[in-house]
C-alpha cells in the first residue's frame, strides 16, 4: 500500500495544475484518480486529518512561518498523511505557525 502513495500523490498534483480549460482530460483525470482512489479506501487506506495543532506522532514539520495563528498550527499540508486500517503508513507533511506576527 505505501507503495502507492506517490502515485496518488502525482494525480492529486496532476490534477491542481491542469488547465480547467482542457474540461474533457480533466473530468478524465478525475474519474480515473477517484476509481483509483476509492479502491484504495475499499483496502483500508485512510487519509490522516491534518488540521489544528500538530503532533508530532502524526505530522511531520517541513517549515515554521510567522502568522497570526497560535504557535504550533497547521497552516497547510504539503503532503498527506495516511493509515492503513489502525497503521500509520505516513506522516502529514505540514507547514505550522510559529507565532504570531510583530
């Protein structure tokens, strides 16, 4: 299964910088990530909540910026996180907050 994360990785990114023009390939794109994606959940993939503060049995800290969020927060997820049925197979990738501004 972890194996497979890249790939869902690629189409995720594949996805976001699609031009939203080319509608046909992406409605495509689409379909064939979330085939691809449900099958995975169907085997016990579970993509890992990544919101709040962050832990560090969870999520992995790429990068710490300033913002106005309390110091430790997820601001955003570079790289998802997932379970496969009770086992962490990979850490959230996330960038927290390290305090407030000025």
């Amino acid at each position: 299964m972890k194996k497979l994360l890249p790939t869902l990785d690629e189409f995720e990114l594949a996805i976001s910088s699609m031009d939203s023009s080319k509608n046909d390939a992406l409605k495509g794109m689409k379909l064939v990530y979330s085939n691809f994606s449900d099958a995975l959940k169907a085997e016990g993939l579970q993509e890992m909540d990544a919101k709040g503060k962050a832990d560090p049995y969870r999520h992995e800290v790429v990068m710490a910026k300033e913002s106005e969020e309390e110091e430790g927060t997820i601001l955003e997820v570079v790289r998802k996180g997932y379970m496969f049925k009770d086992l962490m197979i990979r850490p959230a990738s996330v960038i927290v907050s390290k305090g407030k501004i000025g």
